[in-house]
C-alpha cells in the first residue's frame, strides 16, 4: 500500500516522502528511517496539525501507557486516554466518562480503542483515516435518544470486546472485525420505537421492510449506504471474498439482535453448545455463537456495575414511557412496558432478569467467563426484589386503611 492510502480525505497533495514516513511509523509500517533536516521536520509537525485539525479538537496530552495507534496518529489526550485505557476491563470502564471526556464522540474513541486493542486495523491495513471517519459518519446518525443511541453503541461494543476476551475461543481476525462492526452499526438511526410501533404506524420502513425486523434492517442498510459516502469505504483494503463473508456475518449479527427472536436464539444456542461443545470457533457455524455473544452485549446493562446499571435502567424507561405517550396521542394500543400511569418501574426490572437476562447469561457462561456479570446481575436483583417486597407491603398497608 502507498502512504497516501493510509490518509485519504485530508490535502496531502505537498507531502514529501518522509513527512509521509514519519506519519507511517504511527500506523505501525516501520520502514527504514533516514535521516531527516530541520526543514523535513518543520513540514512533518505542520502537517501533522493539520492532521490534528481534522480528526476535530482534542485535550492536553498526557503520557500513554501504550505506543498505540490511538494515542499517536489520533493524538486521543488527556483524561480520556485514561478511559480508554480501561477498555479490557468490564470492572472499571465507563462509557459515560468516556463520552464527557470526548466530546460526545463515544463510539468514534471506543470503536477505535477496541479494535486497536485486537490489532484488526493493522492486521489488514486498514486506513486509520478511513475508518474513524466512517465511525464519525456512522455517530451522526444515532439520535439523541434516552437509550438507542450512540453512547449504547459504543457500550455494546466494549462489552462484545470484553466478552470475545473472556472465551476460549479464537476467532479468525475476519471475524473479530465483522462482528465488531455489527456492534458498532448495530443500533444506527434508531427511532426510539419499537418494531411494533413502526408496524402499527405503518411508517415507510416498516413498509420498506414488510413488517419483518424493521429496525433491524434499517441499521444494515444504513450501515453499508454510510460506506458509499466521501472517503469512508475501508472496506476497500479487503478482497472481494472478505467483504462478502463480512457483510454476511454484519447483516446475521445485527438481525439477530431482535428481541422477537430472542427465546428461539436462546433454544439454538444451547443446542449447538450441547453439540459441539464449549469451542465456538471449532463450530462448523461460529457466526451462531457470534450472534448470541453480540444479543448479550446488547442487554446488558443490568450486568454492569451498579452505578452504571442504574443509569440504563433509568434511559430505557424513560424512551419506553415516550414511546407510550405517542401511542396515547396516536390512539394506539399502549405496547407492554410504556405506559407510565401503570408500569412499575420495580416490577418490570425483575420480570426482565427473571425471564430475559439471567437465563440468557446462564447460557453465556457455557462459553464465557462472565461469572462477573452475573455477581452484579443478582447484585441488581436482590436490589429491586427488595423495592418489589417493600411495594408490595406498602400497598397491602394501604388497602387495609
């Protein structure tokens, strides 16, 4: 590959060859390093701002533990390196600091940090450029939802990372990438509804889509359109037999996100762990364990540490409870969980562990270590089993006055 590649979409029309190296060596090519003249290094560091004008603002620079691509040709400074550098740790990373710290760009510093810390940029020579500007495209167009938005996405994303990290199993770097990807891409343009409420609403995707896992489409097809835009197709460095098992694994990872096929996943998954065994990637289809890994990074968030766990629990209420008052407008039939005059918050957390979450990272421990999780998860149950308890003798209390 030539340098220019490696920085498509910036003016590097007066680039010499070692200002072009100089940046190289941040990409990790390592070629052999003459020696350079004042002049040479005068344009490299103009060059380099100009990089840094780019990429958009950034804070003081502070030491990185790591010589990592992140650090160097992004030049990601200050206390949000120190986040970043907590990516492998399910205990200590919050994407919300993350999000403070980096201007709202979440998914774009996560998306990048973690496949840094997989080596699947540079194992196919991705355009760093490239890529973080897809990633830049891809942000804009989550919406400012409560839940569904890009601070989800680059939550989903870490936690696919720390999962993939916590399995015996070793992935081919093809697949690490895909299924990364999907995370990233898995929510893109989320309206804030439901599949249901699309379908009663009869709005043009879900005509787009025949009824069938609306939103779900939708993120695909978002996804790989956003590849189409201005320098943003990494997808280039790839042969073609790559991009087509890629979009395969991307499209069945982002479907299978979809709630309403989530007990017959379930059903799949232990079938094949009873069949093949804990291994996913001796599978003959790994993309099936693939696909329940991402579905449980998806849900979540009642697995992470309290602090964190409450902060999710409050935005996927609050984006149900709108939900429903536009079905309340609408004259629709409120859909379950999103009447706010009804729904106990309390109740439809212990419902949602019971029937949803534990069973499901139940299933995952067949394959994965999360033993982690499911301490916070029943951490979180005991919590609102005993605000249910509490409930419950209140309103008994109060009847029988």
């Amino acid at each position: 590959r030539s340098s220019d590649d490696n920085f498509q979409g910036i003016d590097n029309t007066d680039i010499d060859g070692c200002t072009r190296e100089y940046l190289n060596g941040f990409l990790e090519l390592q070629p052999q390093k003459p020696k350079r003249t004042l002049r040479q290094l005068v344009r490299a560091v103009m060059f380099t701002n100009r990089l840094l004008t780019f990429l958009g603002p950034v804070c003081e620079p502070t030491p990185s533990k790591r010589n990592s691509v992140i650090d160097a040709a992004l030049c990601f400074r200050g206390p949000v390196v120190a986040e970043l550098q907590k990516v492998d740790c399910p205990e200590t990373f919050d994407v919300f600091c993350v999000d403070e710290l980096s201007n709202h760009r979440p998914l774009q510093h996560v998306g990048l940090s973690v496949m840094q810390s997989r080596g699947v940029l540079s194992q196919f020579k991705v355009p760093l450029v490239t890529f973080y500007k897809f990633l830049g495209h891809i942000e804009s167009q989550y919406d400012d939802n409560p839940y569904h938005n890009r601070l989800h996405a680059a939550d989903v994303a870490q936690t696919l990372h720390v999962f993939l990290n916590q399995t015996s199993a070793c992935f081919s770097e093809l697949h690490q990438f895909a299924v990364l990807l999907a995370a990233m891409c898995h929510d893109v343009g989320h309206p804030g509804v439901t599949n249901g409420f699309r379908v009663a609403t009869g709005d043009d995707g879900a005509i787009t889509h025949n009824d069938r896992s609306v939103n779900e489409n939708m993120h695909c097809s978002i996804a790989y359109r956003t590849l189409h835009r201005d320098g943003s197709n990494f997808l280039e460095v790839f042969s073609r037999e790559q991009r087509a098992s890629m979009r395969k694994l991307v499209i069945d990872v982002i479907l299978s996100t979809d709630m309403a096929f989530h007990f017959k996943k379930l059903a799949d998954f232990e079938k094949a762990v009873n069949e093949h065994g804990p291994d996913l990637s001796r599978w003959d289809n790994p993309s099936v364990g693939l696909e329940w890994i991402t579905h449980a990074a998806d849900v979540s968030s009642t697995t992470k540490p309290s602090h964190l766990a409450h902060r999710w629990t409050d935005a996927i209420i609050r984006e149900f409870f709108e939900q429903g008052d536009r079905e309340r407008e609408l004259g629709l039939p409120l859909s379950p969980l999103c009447d706010r005059h009804s729904v106990s918050k309390v109740d439809s957390q212990v419902g949602f562990v019971n029937f949803i979450v534990r069973p499901m990272f139940q299933a995952l421990s067949l394959v994965c270590d999360v033993a982690g999780s499911l301490a916070h998860l029943e951490e979180y149950f005991s919590l609102y089993s005993d605000m249910q308890a509490q409930e419950k003798q209140d309103q008994q209390q109060q009847q029988q006055q």
